[in-house]
C-alpha cells in the first residue's frame, strides 16, 4: 500500500469535514450532507481501485 494513498484520503477528510462544519452553520444541511456522500463516494472509488489493482496482483502471481 502506498502511503500517499492514506495522505490523500486524510486530505478529502479534512477537505469534506471543513466544508460540512462551514455549511452546517451557514444553515445549509442538506448541502453539507451532500458534500460528505459526495467526499465518500471519491475516497470509496479510490480505495476500489486500490482493491482492484491487489486482485490482478494476486490473479498474476498464481496464475490465474
């Protein structure tokens, strides 16, 4: 595992958590929740992709 992949997902958390706390006390809850779903769902691609690139390793290293 690479550990700019674990700086990267910290950063969209500090990015997302920032933006939430800023829209939650401007009155906008619905679009502070929406940027969380929004931050999740780039940092669950992320980590599939990782998931994804691990299989082909391990499909390759067997033979499979």
């Amino acid at each position: 595992m690479d550990v700019d992949l674990i700086f990267r997902i910290a950063a969209i958390g500090i990015l997302v958590s920032v933006l939430n706390q800023v829209l939650s006390r401007s009155g906008r809850d619905e679009q502070a929740t929406m940027t969380t779903l929004a931050g999740l769902v780039v940092v669950l691609m992320m980590v599939v992709r990782e998931i994804s690139d691990l299989f082909e390793l391990v499909k390759n290293l067997f033979g499979l």
